[in-house]
C-alpha cells in the first residue's frame, strides 16, 4: 500500500504558549502558524491568549494586538484595514478569508490562523504571490482601444457599467485581488502552473465586459486554451469563500458562453 507522508521539514510541530490574558473573563486563543524558511527549521502553531477586552473585534485586530504587545516578530501583511487592499487574506478557522473583515465572535473556541493555502511561504502569514501576480499581467488588466483619443472620458451607460459593478456593487469589477478564491480552488492547486484560477478569470471578464474596451476577441483569444479557461469545473469554492461576496465561477461561465457564441 501506498503511503504518503510530508517531508520531513515541512511537518508542523508545537510551538510555545502564551498567556497574556492574566484570568480575564473575555479570554481567547489564537493558534498562529509560525515558519522562517531562512531557519531551517519546522513550521510550528505558536498560541497566545489574549484578553479581547483589550483589542477590536476583528482577528486582525487580535493578531495585531499579538504583534504590538506579545510577540514582535510576527509577520503578516496588512494595510487598509477596511476590506479593500486584500493585504491581509489569510486563512482563518479553516476558510480563506480576509482578517479584517472576520469578526472573532464567528470562530468557537480557538482561533486557528494559516497563510493562505497551496502557495509558498515567505515567512510566517506571508505567502508569495509572485506567480498570481505574473498571471494577472498576463491578462492585460487595462483597456485597449483602436479608436481616436476622445476629447473627454469614454463614457458609458448605466445599463453598460451595471455590467461592471453590479446592481448589488458585487460585480467583477469589485475584486480587490487578495487571492482568497484562487487558493480555495482545487483545480488550481492542481493545475497552477497552467489554469488562471479564479482571481485572474474574474478579472479577464470584467475586462471583456467592458464596453469600453475593443479587444474583446484579443481577450478571448488570449483564454481560448484547455488550461488557462478550461480547468474550471465548477467546484465553486472560490464562490463559497469570497470575502467580498462577488460570484468568480459566474464570470468563468460567463467567458465560456462567450466562447461558444463566437465559435
């Protein structure tokens, strides 16, 4: 029988405990996985509890409690704290999401902190996202146009830009790129080198959408391939786990309709 066991150096082992909350009635643990690859040594979970008496709501603002007052050498990214950069997407009790947006009280119990998953880790909550952004050039996020500069903006209908943002704001054009979608797929972990993922499909049909753009069959030549577009299956977890609440596997069926209307 086949057995399958991680290397060595990459099994997690138990790192310290921390109680800082000194008996506090509003007490909670946060599990955090710890590695510095330049090290040498093992992944490990460090816990810290903490009084939540004493920081906001947010498991980003516990980890950056954690940070400020127990443990400076934890290393995360960070920066808009409202839900907008994508800085801070991590995994969070077993769900990719983003650490500003999720309220503590929605996790029972301990509170078990990853980076997001199937990518390499810098350090610690940092995961290198050097090849999703090279996927996302790829794309050429920007628009292109053949016909003469206007003398003002190009405009656009309601109707037209509705396409973009939504009726409910969650259109593709909402995607702040923090990647939640794209490590939740199991046809990219499989596939990454070649399939696009979620994030960056998301993103090539907001551009296909646009009326404003007039590469549309440049575009679509671009995905027309049986890994890029095609490893989708549906699984829809990137759907299931978008912190924004946008719908990717929608957009992929979108791009795919397009591609057998124009065949």
């Amino acid at each position: 029988m086949a057995e399958f066991k991680l290397p060595k150096n990459s099994e997690i082992q138990t790192g310290q405990s921390v109680d800082v909350a000194k008996g506090a009635k509003n007490a909670r643990t946060f599990k955090l996985y710890r590695y510095d690859p330049d090290s040498g040594e093992n992944p490990r979970f460090d816990s810290y509890t903490i009084d939540l008496d004493q920081c906001g709501p947010m498991v980003l603002d516990a980890i950056l409690y954690i940070k400020n007052n127990v443990d400076s050498g934890v290393t995360l990214r960070r920066s808009c704290r409202e839900g907008i950069c994508g800085s801070c997407a991590m995994n969070i009790d077993g769900s990719n999401t983003l650490a500003c947006l999720k309220p503590i009280e929605e996790v029972k119990g301990e509170v078990q902190i990853t980076p997001l998953p199937h990518l390499p880790v810098i350090k610690d909550l940092v995961p290198d996202v050097n090849h999703l952004a090279a996927q996302y050039a790829l794309i050429e996020p920007w628009m292109k146009t053949d016909s003469p500069m206007p003398t003002r903006e190009r405009l656009q209908s309601p109707e037209d830009a509705e396409l973009l943002n939504g009726s409910d704001g969650k259109g593709p054009a909402a995607c702040i790129l923090c990647f939640c979608c794209s490590t939740a797929c199991p046809s990219y972990w499989w596939n990454g080198d070649r399939f696009l993922g979620p994030s960056i499909l998301l993103q090539a049909y907001r551009w296909i959408a646009d009326t404003r753009d007039e590469a549309t069959g440049e575009r679509l030549d671009q995905l027309e391939d049986p890994f890029r577009l095609y490893r989708c299956h549906t699984i829809m977890n990137c759907t299931k786990t978008c912190p924004k609440g946008l719908n990717p596997a929608k957009a992929i069926a979108e791009i795919k309709k397009l591609m057998v209307a124009r065949s």
